[in-house]
C-alpha cells in the first residue's frame, strides 16, 4: 500500500471494510409466546338433554307469555278475551281473571254475553202435575197419562228407564263449534224431586250456627243417605281456599218449607218447588218465600224460561263450561240437566255449552219453566247401581273424576218400589 492511501484512510476519510471478515446476521426476534388453546370442555349425554330441556321449557313459556298478551290486550281476539273472563271469573280462582283484567273489563265482558230473563215470576197455574197420574199435587188430574218427552233435535240412547224415571245422553256440537255430552232426567212424578243438604248441616241461630262445617257430600253419597235412585248438584257454595270443601253454603237454601241458610240479601233469584209440586222461579224476600210455599229451594241465575217465554241471549251468552239445569213441562214433569266439559275434555275438543244451549234444550222437550243453576267442576250427575250411588258423568277435573266434587245441595229423585208408581 502506497505512503498516500496510507496517510488517506488514516485520516479516517475512507472506512475500510475487512471483506474477509465473518459476516454476522441481524439477530432474528424471539416470537411472542402464544397462549396456549384451552380444549372446549364437552358436556355430558344427560347435561346436554337437561340444557335443551331447559331450553325448550323457556322457549315455550315465552310463546305462552306472549299468546296470553295478545289475546288478552290487543284488539283481535275479543271473543277469546271474553271467554277467559267468562270461564275464569265465577270459578273457585278468580284471580285467575282478576289478575289480568279491571272490574270494569270484567262486568263488560259479562254485559256482551248477557242473558236476560223474561220479566215477572213464574204462574203456577200454568202447570198441573199429575204425580202418579192420579192427580198427586193439583186437585186437577192431567188429561192424559204422563210420557218421556223426545226430540228431533237432541236425540241419543237411553242409559237408565225405571219407574218413571229416564235419563236419555245425548251429544254433539254446540253454537260455538265445540263438542259436548248432556245427560237429561226425566222424571214424570214431581213430588219425587226434592232438594238434598250435606249431612254437615248446622241449624241457624245454634251455638255452632256456622251453616255447614267440614266437607260437603259427593252426588253418590247423596245418593245413598237420602234413599235417592239419581240427581244432580243444585246451590252455590263458597270455597275460599279453592280445595273443594262445599262445606261453605254461598247463597239462600230451603228445605221442606224452613229457610235452612240464611244470606244477607234483601230479595233472591229463587230456584224452588212448592208444596204443590211445582216449580217457581222468581225475586223473592225471605217473606215471599214463605208466602209462596216453596218447598225446596236455593238461589242462583239466570232464568232460562220463564211462563213459556225464553230468556234474551247476546254474544256467547255466558261462555262455554260444563253446565246444569232444571225444568218442568206443563204436566209437571221435572226434567235434571248436566253438560259435560271443561279442561278434561279440552284436547278432545269437548268444551261445554252456554246458557242458550241449555235454553234449547229445556225447550226442545217441553219446559214451560227452567233455570240455570251451579256448574263448572259442580256439574255431576248420579244414579243407583247396584245398590249404590255413582257419579255418571265427567266431571272438569280430572283429579276428582271417579267421585267428583263436594256438593252442599243437590236436586235429587226419590227411589221407590215399582209397585207404588
């Protein structure tokens, strides 16, 4: 190397690369640590079906809340809105109904499927019982011998005939497009018709005047404490607890010409027969009830019939239920109606009738008088078998199907020898 070039990068004008040197990488960076992947954890066979369960359950009580908001608050299904309220609010549940729905919505509810009986009280001079055909009852005998009525309209078979007692079972569609079963009594000899009480009675004005204590009595034990071949529920009663006592007697009873329970209305909706066999409907005071002679007795609505004249039906006229019901023809015959309906028979379609249904009927086989009196789950009938008392229908709850419920009244017929007809 020359003294100048060596002078020159002394200087440290020119940097002097060493070519011969090892040549070193650029040291790479360290990757940055990956969390490590946590395995999703799997559920177990049975948590899976217990989640979808619970799943389903949420999906399907939100569907139900939601169907329960819009028939209840919008403005497409007045019909169904009616029917709830109609169906729930004179049940043992009324909350059921007043929970939802004002007192105003509710009377509404009631005002747009109203019956309205026929003005005035019942004649009974336009009815003349023959008893045994001999007269029993009026002083005048019937013209002709007393037979079972039929119809064109309601025909079925005849599940029961003795002694001039029949009870026919019919069924159907009713106005609404539902289905029902009815089973009707007949029975020709009205004096054999007289009002059961549970035998938990308590006289009034006792020291335990409590009117009735403890459980009522089902239509079968009625049936066989009372010498009864058959009946059906009769009164109202209060069940504040919603169990099913019929041990709370709700409104008036008569029996055998005595006021057994007492109210505190002034004037009542009476459902009776008097002494002379026949029956009276009519607003009667205490004083009236006596003066009327009424016999048997107890208090409830609407009149269905009154002096031959049906009642006004507007809307679904009271609503689709499990209902019962009590008539007389002109020759006094009494005629004991039950429908069956309600929740047991919901997936079968079978939802009772309403208080037009029971009108037809009555009419159709020949009452000049009749009554609407308690149902829903109190709907039952009852016949002798075999010696002893049966409920022959079916009555709402299914939980009570093969007694039915404890009643504190019933209209119930006597059983008597073949040979004293």
């Amino acid at each position: 190397m020359s003294d100048k070039l060596q002078d020159f990068l002394e200087e440290g004008q020119v940097e002097v690369i060493d070519t011969q040197s090892e040549e070193t990488e650029a040291p790479i960076p360290a990757a940055p640590n990956k969390p490590k992947r946590r395995k999703k954890r799997r559920l177990k066979p049975w948590a899976r079906v217990v989640k979808w369960i619970g799943i389903s359950i949420l999906a399907f009580l939100l569907v139900v809340v939601l169907a329960f908001l819009t028939i209840f608050y919008s403005p497409f299904f007045p019909t169904l809105r009616d029917r709830y309220i109609l169906m729930t609010y004179k049940t043992s549940n009324p909350w059921l109904c007043t929970t939802f729905f004002t007192q105003e919505q509710i009377d509404a509810a009631f005002e747009r499927n109203s019956v309205v009986a026929p003005e005035g009280e019942t004649d009974p001079d336009l009815v003349a019982p023959g008893g045994n055909g001999e007269g029993e009852g009026n002083d005048e005998p019937t013209p002709d011998p007393i037979t079972f009525s039929t119809s064109e309209k309601y025909q079925g078979k005849v599940i029961f005939e003795e002694n001039g007692v029949q009870i026919l079972e019919f069924s159907g569609k009713n106005p609404g497009g539902g289905k029902y079963t009815a089973r009707l009594i007949q029975v020709l000899d009205p004096s054999r018709v007289f009002l059961g009480l549970t035998n938990n009675f308590v006289e009034p004005n006792t020291p335990d005047a409590t009117g009735f204590s403890g459980k009522g009595q089902t239509i079968g034990e009625f049936i066989d404490t009372n010498n009864a071949i058959c009946g059906i529920n009769a009164g109202c009663w209060n069940d504040p607890k919603g169990i099913g006592s019929g041990g709370l007697p709700k409104d008036i009873i008569i029996k055998d010409g005595v006021i057994k329970q007492y109210d505190n209305l002034e004037r009542h909706n009476i459902i009776g027969i008097n002494k002379d066999n026949v029956l009276v409907l009519g607003n009667f005071s205490n004083e009236e009830i006596i003066a009327n002679n009424i016999r048997d007795g107890i208090a409830w609505e609407p009149f269905l019939i009154v002096n031959g004249k049906k009642a006004e039906a507007s809307g679904v006229a009271g609503g689709y239920d499990p209902r019962s019901a009590i008539g007389q023809r002109a020759d006094g015959a009494i005629l004991l109606l039950v429908v069956d309906g309600g929740a047991t028979y919901l997936t079968r379609g079978i939802d009772g009738v309403n208080f037009e249904f029971l009108m037809d009927v009555m009419w159709e086989f020949g009452a000049v008088n009749a009554s609407n009196i308690d149902g829903g789950t109190s709907s039952s009938m009852g016949l002798k078998v075999d010696g002893k008392g049966k409920i022959i229908n079916t009555v709402c709850n299914s939980e009570i199907a093969h007694r039915g419920r404890y009643l504190n009244t019933t209209w119930l017929v006597k059983d008597v020898p073949a040979d004293a007809q």
